[in-house]
C-alpha cells in the first residue's frame, strides 16, 4: 500500500510539470519520472526481500538489509544528498507553482514512512547521509544565481538536519518539517508574488511589493535559522538533543557545515535591502552636456 502510494504521488505530479508545454519542463519531468521510478522499484525490491526472508509483507517487520534499501530509496524519494542531483535541475525546469508542491507536498509521503520506519533505522546511515546534505547543500548553493535553484539546495539541507535527529528524537523530526513546509511554502509564494526567479530581479522587488519584499528577508533569515526566527527553534533543539545523546563533535560539524548555507540566505537577503536596482535618470548627466570648442 506504502508503495502505490508512492507512484500516485508521482504520476499525479508530471501532467503538472508538464502542464506548460516547454522543453526544460519536459526535460524535468523526465528526470523527475526517472529518478521517482528507480527508488519505487527499490521500495517494491526491499519489501519482496523482507516477504523473503521474514514472510510478511509488514512495514514494521524488516530485517537489516531491506530496511537499508528501503531507507535509501526513501531519501532517494526526498532527495537527500548523495542522491539529490535530480532536485536542482528539476526545480530550475519547472514554474514557481509548480515547485512549491514540489518542495512541500510531494514530501510528506517519503518523509512519513521514514518516520514510521524510524526506530529500525541504521544509524550510521542516517547520520552519514545527513551530514553529506548539509554540506552538499552549502557548497552548492554558494555558485547559484538563480532562485529555485538555491532554495533547491536549502531544502536539502534541512532535509538532512531532520534525518540526522530522526532516529533520536521522530517527534523533532516531525516538529522540523512541518516548521520546513511553512517556510518554503511563504518563500515560494513570495516568489510568485513579486514575479522574481533570479537574484537580478528581486533586488527590483522594492518598488513592486514593499511589505511583502520586508517579509521576504525574514523569511530568508528564518530559513537560515537566526534567532529570534522561527527557524532557529528546531536547530537549537537538534543541536541540544544531539549534546544529550553524546554526540558534540556531529553536533559541532553540522553548525559548522550550516554556516555555508548562512552564507547564501544573507546574501539574498542583502541584494533585496542593500542594493539599488539600476535605474535611468530622468535629468541629463553634468558630464554628458556638449562643451564649446575654443577657437583656435
């Protein structure tokens, strides 16, 4: 049942991706389709080896290896680093409506499962590959001018701080995707609103939406988890569950590893406040005017 509900989730979205007859739209709705179908045939391939080997085809009843698969097409689904490629290129392809379901919605399947899955786990794993995202999502959105691309690799990042908690603490887990959800989904609106999908034109925003443009450097700041933002709760509570389990050292490299991403949001957020759009003045410039020339 987990994983027809995967594929409708999937088939649902394409005609949607697609729903603007482009060639980068349809080009990411084939990478999309590929990498979706790769991971369901991973769900189906865990749960015939759990059948197997156990004789149920029960969630809760998986042995090591299918859980490891199952675990792995599942961040596959969520796009987790070192799986993430397909995320960047798919969003940059599609529109801004259309990403904002894709950045919230389409997660929450995936997302669930593993936190009904999350006590089997391999610890290993998820601290691996949750550490892998954060840093993965740092460098990568440092080199990015455009929008989506950069909230792309912000979602990554805080998919891997919620994986990273998951089998400690689901509860967080849950705390900080609902929290993630909130704030992509405002940041997408926001987006939509001021018509802005590269860096050059939201420094222009000012002049179209100057309340929104406000709320929209908030916004980035609470992605960046400064306080006394929204953002800021579930990454002080990971870091504090992660000192009482014993692990400071993972608990130091993630915030030290989140510091590239800072980089990125106080970037955006210093193009929308701190910069002039480039703009024609309407009075002829002193060094402009013509000179008389002195007879010789």
């Amino acid at each position: 049942l987990a994983w027809i509900g995967l594929e409708i989730n999937t088939l649902a979205i394409i005609p949607i991706m697609t729903k603007t007859p482009h060639p980068r739209a349809v080009e990411a709705a084939t990478k999309y389709f590929l990498t979706q179908a790769t991971a369901s045939a991973l769900v189906l391939f865990s749960s015939l080896i759990s059948a197997w080997q156990v004789g149920e085809w029960n969630i809760s009843a998986l042995t090591n290896l299918p859980m490891n698969v199952l675990s792995i097409a599942l961040m596959m689904k969520l796009g987790l680093a070192p799986l993430h490629f397909w995320m960047p290129e798919v969003l940059q392809g599609i529109s801004l409506s259309t990403g904002l379901i894709l950045s919230t919605w389409q997660k929450i399947a995936p997302m669930a499962l593993l936190l009904q899955i999350s006590h089997l786990v391999n610890l290993n794993l998820l601290t691996i590959m949750g550490l892998t995202s954060i840093l993965v999502s740092g460098w990568g959105g440092i080199a990015q001018t455009q929008l989506r691309k950069i909230i792309a690799f912000s979602s990554i990042g805080h998919l891997g701080w919620m994986i990273i908690i998951m089998k400690y603490s689901p509860q967080l887990t849950l705390f900080n995707f609902l929290l993630y959800i909130l704030m992509t989904a405002s940041m997408f609106i926001s987006l939509m609103v001021i018509s802005a999908t590269k860096m050059s034109e939201i420094s222009t925003s000012w002049s179209k939406a100057p309340a929104l443009t406000a709320t929209t450097v908030l916004i980035l700041l609470s992605l960046a988890g400064l306080p006394p933002l929204t953002g800021f709760a579930p990454k002080l509570l990971i870091i504090l569950e992660l000192v009482k389990q014993n692990s400071t050292l993972l608990a130091t490299m993630i915030m030290l590893a989140s510091l590239l991403s800072l980089f990125f949001y106080l970037r955006l957020a210093y193009i929308i406040t701190l910069t002039l759009p480039p703009n024609t003045p309407n009075s002829l410039a002193p060094w402009r005017t013509p000179t008389k020339s002195l007879p010789l």
